[in-house]
C-alpha cells in the first residue's frame, strides 16, 4: 500500500512487538533518513544565502552596504552552524548576529590562561550558553 502520514493502529494489549531500534535495518535506514535530513537543512541555508546575494546584486533592490551583507552572512551561517570558530577579539563582532539565534550549547575557550578575563566575556555573552571550557 501507499504511505500515509497516518499512524497505525494500536496493537492488542498483549500483542508481540519489537523495538526498532534492535533491527539493524531499521537503525541503518534512521541513519540514511537523519543524513538526509542534515543535508536538507544545509541546502536550505545555502539557498537562503544565494538569494541574498541575488537580491544584493539586483538592481530593482534597495543596495546592501557590504557591511550589512556580511552581517546577514554572518547571520544565516551562525543560525545554521553545528560548530562555531571565532578568536575572542572577532567574537564581538559576531554579537548582533548571535542575538538572533538559539543559545549555543557551549563555548570553548582555548589559551584560556593567556586571556584576560574580560576578553573571555564576550564570547560567553553572546553565547548565551550555559557551559563553558576554560
């Protein structure tokens, strides 16, 4: 039969069953789907920056400043992003396009014993995160 974004129906009370995820079919198959759809989601952020980028080209468009065009970039790449690189001095930088986001999960903060403390602020700040590695 065809495929339906119905659910099945309940099994009898007492009826055998199986977790899925003992069936290496099933584990290999959630696999391929969950790359699938990591794929997808960065697609969709790749056709998101092309279009910004057309939009700053086309000559009907009120013109972005490059300025404000790399913030969107910027902007769209953190939003997206499984893991972020920034030196602490750039980190600032990246504040207005951080705010837009979801918290990060942690921050990183390496050489640590070499910064001062109020650099290592920046990047805990606009993180939002609640862990942090010195």
């Amino acid at each position: 039969g065809r495929a339906s974004g119905d659910p099945p129906p309940r099994p009898p009370p007492g009826a055998p069953s199986a977790n899925l995820l003992q069936m290496p079919q099933a584990v290999k198959r959630l696999g391929e789907l969950m790359q699938c759809a990591d794929k997808w989601w960065e697609l969709q952020g790749e056709e998101a920056r092309l279009a910004l980028l057309a939009r700053s080209s086309d000559r009907g468009s009120p013109p972005l400043s490059r300025a404000e065009l790399r913030e969107q970039l910027e902007a769209s790449l953190l939003g997206r992003a499984h893991v972020v690189f920034t030196t602490l001095n750039s980190a600032a930088r990246l504040r207005t396009s951080a705010a837009r986001h979801e918290p990060f999960g942690a921050v990183v903060v390496d050489e640590a014993a070499q910064a001062v403390e109020p650099s290592t602020l920046v990047p805990l700040e606009f993180a939002r995160s609640r862990r942090c590695v010195l």
